[in-house]
C-alpha cells in the first residue's frame, strides 16, 4: 500500500507543477479511465461466465485469484494484524 500512495504523491506534485506552469496533463480524463476500468472487468466477466457455463463453482477464492490480479494489478501483501510484532535488534 506504501508504493501506491508514494505513488499518488509523486503525480500530485507532477500535477501541482503541470497546473502552475500552464501545461495540460496528458493523462486521460477521468471518463477514460472508468471506460479502461469497465474493460477490465468485461474481461473477467467473459472468464467468469466460461468457467460457470463449463460447471466449475464461482467462488470468491477464483475471484480473488484470478479475476482481482487482473484488473487490480498484484497488490502488495498486507501485514497479519493478530501476528506478533517483531522483536527489535538490540546490538550497539
């Protein structure tokens, strides 16, 4: 998670500078990317329905493994909230 919002910081301030200096973004409007957002999941829709039609079960195992790494790209692993926490080095 720590990536996307260095991420999401770094093209604020890209926008920041895009704004004050006059220059359009090249960026597709926000529109665009909610279209490239329905093709992604059109994707997965066509591969969900293939596997239901053939017999296989939908479940949210698939989904979260196939279907998610797909339009969401692989996301960074989250940390265990009940794991213990690591002890500290206490070398000098």
């Amino acid at each position: 998670m720590n990536a996307y919002l260095v991420t999401l910081g770094l093209g604020l301030v890209v926008g920041v500078i895009y704004g004050l200096s006059g220059v359009r973004s090249p960026a597709p409007p926000v529109i665009a990317l909610i279209g490239l957002f329905g093709i992604l999941a059109g994707e997965q829709a066509v591969s969900a329905g293939k596997r239901y039609l053939a017999g296989h079960a939908f479940t949210a195992d698939w989904l979260r493994q196939h279907a998610a790494p797909h339009v969401m790209g692989h996301l960074p692993p989250q940390p265990d909230p009940h794991a213990a926490p690591e002890p500290k080095d206490r070398r000098a």
